[in-house]
C-alpha cells in the first residue's frame, strides 16, 4: 500500500493556553537551560511516537525511546524539551497493573492478547500460576514492565471463554477496570434506608395531591424523575419535574456517598447495569415508583406560550407518582391509538397538554440555536443465553423527545437559581468546537456542495443547526450529523458557569438524575443546604476534585459501553459471515474505510483488500485509487461481504461485493493535441 498525504500532516495538535503548566515548572541554576516539568497521561501511538496529554487537553509527543515503556492510560512525570515534544522522567501511576486477555499457547510459549487493544499485543505469560488453557479468558497482573527487560504477566484467575456472550461481557467489565460489587458497609446503609414518612421529615412540602407520573423505558426500573403540569389562572403553565432525594439517604462522607463518588456513574450494558447505587436504592426507596411516597426535590416552572421560565421554585418534597408510563404507550397515544386512550383516559388530558408545552419549549430552542444531532444508538435483542440475536435502533419518538425537553428545562432553571445565589455547584460545560475538526466538516460539506460559509473558527451553534437542517433530507446526513458531533468538544463537569454550546445555554447542570449520577447528587445536597439555610458540604478543592472525578468516570463508562456495543455487534455479525450487506462510509483511514450497514453494526474494509494503491487525502477524508481511479469518501453507498469475524477483538472485516473496475478517463485537451500531432509526424 502506498500511503499517500496530498496535506501535509501535522504531528500533534497543541493548544496555546495562556500561563499554563507554570505551576510544575522546576527553576533551574543560573546559566542552564530552564525545563518545565510536566504531568502527563499516555494516550497512545501517533505516528510512531507515543503520544501524552495534559490535564488542559494540551498534547505532546514522546519518543518511544524516551517515553520508559509506558502503556496507555499511565501518568507521567515528564519533562519538555521542545515546544511539543517531552521526554519521561518517571511512571507516577500505572493504568494497568492488572491486565485481562485471551491465552494463547504456540509451540510451547504463552501469552495474551490482551482485551484492551490499546495495550500492547502478545504480551509474554511466566510459567506457574492458576491453570489456564489455549482460548481461556484470564485475569493476570503484571510481574515485569517494558523498560525492566520486557512486559511480562502471571495468570491469576480463568474468567471463562469468548464462546459465551455473558463471559464475554464480563471479562469485558473487568479489563475496563469498573467497579461491580458493593462492600459490606455500603450495603449496610443501603438496608438501613427507611420508605419516606413525612412524620420523619415534617418541613418538607406536601404534594401528594398533585397528579404527576413518571414516563421511561420499558426495562427501565430507576426511575429519577416524575412529570406533572398545571394550568394557572395567570394563564401560564406550571411544570413540575419532581427528583429523587437522593441526598436524603446518601449523605457526604458516608460509605454509600464514598462508592458513588469512586463510580461517578451507572454504566449500561446490553442485558445488564453496573448501578452507581445498591439497587435497595436506585430500584428501591428512591425509585419513584407509583402508588408509593417517596422524597423528592421539585422544581416548579412557570412557563409562558412562548415556551419560556418566567418564573422557578425550588422546593424539598414528598411526592407519590400516580402511574408508570412506556414511552411506547405515549408514542401511541399521540399517534391517536384508540385502545391507549382509553387505557390512559385519566392522563390523556394532561399529557396532551403536556405534548404542546414541550413542543414550545423546543421551537424556543431551536430558535436559540441549541443543536439536535439526533444519533442512531444500537439496541440488541438478547436471548435467554445473553446472546443478541437482532440489532434495533432506538427509536426517539414524540414521547422522549417531551420528556428530554422538560428535563433540559429543569437543568437550566436550576443553574440559574444556583448562579444567581452564588451556590457552588457542579455544572455541565460544553465549549465551543475544535476548529480543526469544524475545518474536516467544512473540507466535507464543501465537497457535496453545501453552503459553509457560516462554519468560521467562531461558528456560533445556530450556524451548525443550520447546516444540519440543510442536509436532513439528503443521503449524506447521517454523516454530517457524525463529523459535526465529532467537531465538538467533549462536555465535562466544572465549578464554573461556562455555557453549554451544543444546547445554546449560558447556565446548564445536571439535576434531574441522581440515581445514576455523581453530579446529580451533588447538586441535589448543594440545593438542600441553601433551601434549609445551611451552606454545602462541597465546595472549593473538593468540588473541583469531584468535577474532575466525575469527568473521568463518564469518559470510562461511555468508553465501555461503547466496547460492549462493539463486543455485541460482532457477536451476532459472526453468524452472517459470506452475506452482502448494503452501507455506507463512515469513517476514512489511510488504511482503509469504515462502513455502517444497514442493520447498525460497523466493520472495516482494510486497503489490502481493494486490488490497488492508494493515497490518502487526509483533509478531504478520501481515498484515491491509483490504477482504478476510484475514490470514497463519507457518506459514499457500498455493497459489501461481511468477509470474517474475530470475536476477541471485536473486529468485522469486510470486502467489496464484487471487484472494482477501472475507471475510463476522459483525455484532456492537450493530450488530444499532443495524439493529433503525432498523427502529422507520421
């Protein structure tokens, strides 16, 4: 293969911050040359270097030979020795002390693939240790690193085989590193939680009375939140988003808190949850479950015709959901299902009114600028044995999208209340988008002939919705959907109010679930300290820390689920190995292309399958064929073979349906005269 770059590539991308890494800078004698010293994380190869990050996001570039064996995920004492390039000092912490894989056994020697495929491949396995065999799924912990003579690993533990999608899973869940059952102490709190009696806590507000109800998924059994709307006599609505106290049984400092805060958390896999909480509370006395009184923190929205808050409060409630509605059911109800009416003939008033609230609030938004990415997420159907036996896609019908709108509502009302009070809180934060990515949109878009002239290094989110709704309609959507989403920065937790881009809002916290959210709970907690005149118990280094926590433990849990979404998709690709599907391109390597197919797995068309060589356009994303003059791009349709499956990698190989042909080329016009002229010579 030959790897073309028409563009010339950068080797790592440096983000100027003013003043930043002073703080680690080292003074040096007078005379010599002064050297910063850095803490940095190893995030990988990047064209034959290792590749290191600081917290701010700046990245750096190590040698292979200076960077002393690290792995990926490791932290670093580095020091600089060039404006983006570091040299190793020393391993502060080590990511993977424990390393999970598959065994293999070749010609008397041992070794793992390892399940994380950031890890070095092939890893040497020391004699001894718990019997295993050639295939077996194994625990082991590192004995020996790289730069002591060689990464060498003892087998601790056999965790089953690949040919089990449950062991699968869970070899899976243990080489990511999460945490899955709950210690004694936890437990013992958890079992102490009494049901919500307002006898034990008399100051609370009574809304008992209120008709409220909560709407989720089928398989849903934490259910945060609770909805109800009232008309006022002013003319304005009043909508009630009624949360889970969570704070109320999960003080600071104690044990539940202590592993929530380790967890940051729940993670979501196919068939299967890791709680932040024991399930006694996140399925049990915090679970707004109807009929039954629960303690609630409510936020009471006033909102005009126009769809906006002109009015919140905040209050410390019990409440008692009188019913548990499917979004499926709703969906049908709005559809004018006739049997869901009757079936909902007491709600069906209110959730209606509800419908056209939510629609306001939406069209109030969208004005604003907020963007919709609106992505396909995988759903599998799973059999008795844990295998997926259909891939759906999760459809967001009238229903979720209402329930979405009312909970954006609530999250921004409460960062206002809390901004406004100075309250130290933990917000969510989303900064404006990388403008390298947006220049990879903009390269695309102008390659399809869409108007990009909106899209500047200062693209407001209105000038991105724009061009998503631009391209709705067309083939190409789903991809520009994808690269403006990879444009963006990654939302994270911080103790200021910075804004949320993508949903075009000066103030926005996370509040509504803190059944399943680290951040929830402590916003919750700092909104019952100020409504009972206390102050919050987090605040300063701590709330920064927890910020930073938090950040970290969602970044791992979307990083597994993603890995079990993959693990899946392969799993059940295994069975159609030698069919044809239809896709389309979603991602361009100078290695090949991805491709989506049409039942939402993703595999991977390596170039040495194409027949040809050729370059690489890393700016436009494409790839040009040298002899067939065929190039691909995003967005492009294929028909491809699903050519073969490795299940421990989690790798889809594809090849093209049939062979590709060379293009016929249409001769220029000098190359037309220079043939004419040659005739004459003749």
């Amino acid at each position: 293969m030959k790897k073309g770059n028409p563009g010339k590539a950068r080797f790592v991308r440096r983000i100027p911050i003013s003043g930043f890494a002073s703080p680690a800078r080292k003074n040096k004698p007078e005379g010599k040359e002064q050297r910063e010293t850095l803490r940095l994380t190893v995030r990988g190869l990047f064209h034959g270097a290792v590749k290191m990050e600081a917290e701010d996001g700046t990245a750096y570039a190590c040698a292979r030979e200076n960077a002393h064996g690290t792995l990926w995920g490791d932290v670093v004492e580095a020091e600089r020795i060039s404006r983006e390039r570091v040299r190793v000092r020393k391993v502060l912490e080590r990511a993977h002390e424990e390393i999970v894989g598959v065994l293999h056994e070749k010609q008397g020697v041992r070794y793992i693939l390892p399940l994380e495929r950031r890890l070095p491949q092939g890893i040497a396995v020391r004699p001894g240790g718990e019997e295993a065999h050639d295939g077996d799924v194994v625990h082991t912990k590192v004995v020996r690193w790289e730069d002591e003579g060689g990464l060498l690993v003892r087998i601790d533990g056999v965790l089953g085989s690949f040919g089990e999608a449950r062991a699968a899973l869970d070899a899976l869940i243990v080489s990511q590193h999460l945490r899955t059952a709950f210690g004694e102490d936890v437990l013992r709190e958890a079992d102490a939680c009494k049901p919500a009696d307002l006898a034990d806590d008399p100051t609370r507000t009574d809304l008992r009375g209120l008709l409220s109800f909560t709407i989720d998924g089928s398989d849903a059994k934490d259910f945060d939140d609770a909805v109800s709307l009232e008309r006022l006599e002013n003319g304005l609505w009043r909508l009630g988003v009624h949360i889970a106290d969570v704070g109320h049984y999960v003080p600071q400092g104690s044990a539940l808190d202590r592993e929530a805060y380790l967890r940051g958390t729940s993670v979501y896999f196919p068939g299967r949850v890791l709680p932040m909480l024991p399930e006694q509370l996140s399925n049990g006395v915090c679970s707004l479950r109807p009929d039954e009184d629960k303690f609630t923190m409510s936020a009471l929205m006033d909102i005009d015709e126009a769809g906006s808050v002109v009015h919140t409060s905040l209050l410390r409630t019990i409440t008692r959901s009188n019913a548990r509605l499917v979004y499926d059911d709703v969906n049908r109800l709005f559809d004018g299902d006739a049997a869901q009416r009757e079936r909902m003939a007491g709600l069906e008033d209110t959730l209606l009114a509800m419908r056209e609230l939510a629609r306001r609030i939406r069209q109030r938004r969208q004005a604003q600028g907020a963007i919709d990415f609106d992505t396909d997420e995988p759903k599998f159907i799973l059999d008795e044995a844990g295998e997926p036996v259909e891939i759906a896609k999760r459809a967001r019908g009238e229903a979720e999208l209402m329930i979405e709108d009312f909970m954006l509502t609530a999250n921004e009302a409460v960062a206002r209340f809390a901004k406004a009070r100075g309250v130290p809180l933990l917000y969510r934060v989303h900064e404006k988008p990388d403008p390298e990515k947006l220049d990879t949109l903009k390269d695309f878009l102008d390659g399809i002939g869409v108007d990009t002239r909106g899209l500047r290094h200062n693209a407001q989110p209105g000038d991105i919705r724009a061009v998503l709704e631009r391209t709705r309609e067309t083939p190409e959507f789903s991809v520009v959907s994808t690269l403006a989403l990879r444009s963006m920065q990654k939302a994270r937790y911080d103790v200021s109010p910075l804004g949320h881009y993508g949903l075009a809002m000066a103030d926005y916290c996370h509040f509504t679930s803190p059944i399943r959210r680290y951040p929830d709970l402590v916003v919750s907690r700092a909104l019952t300290a100020v409504l009972t005149g206390g102050r919050p118990a987090l605040h300063g280094d701590a709330l920064a820390d927890a910020a930073m926590r938090s950040s970290d433990c969602e970044r791992a849990a979307v990083e597994a689920e993603r890995l079990a979404d993959k693990l899946m998709m392969a799993r059940f690709m295994h069975g159609h190995v030698g069919e044809l599907f239809d896709g389309i391109v979603s991602g361009v390597s100078e290695w090949g292309l991805y491709v989506a197919l049409s039942n939402g797995a993703e595999g991977f068309l390596h170039v040495r399958t194409m027949d040809d060589w050729f370059d690489f356009d890393e700016r436009r994303m494409t790839l040009r064929g040298e002899r067939t003059g065929c190039v691909f791009s995003l967005g492009q349709p294929l028909c491809v073979r699903v050519e073969s499956v490795e299940l421990e990698s989690s790798s889809i190989d594809l090849a093209f349906a049939q062979p590709l042909n060379p293009k016929k080329k249409e001769k220029s016009d000098r190359k037309k005269e220079r043939e004419r002229l040659r005739g004459f010579r003749k």
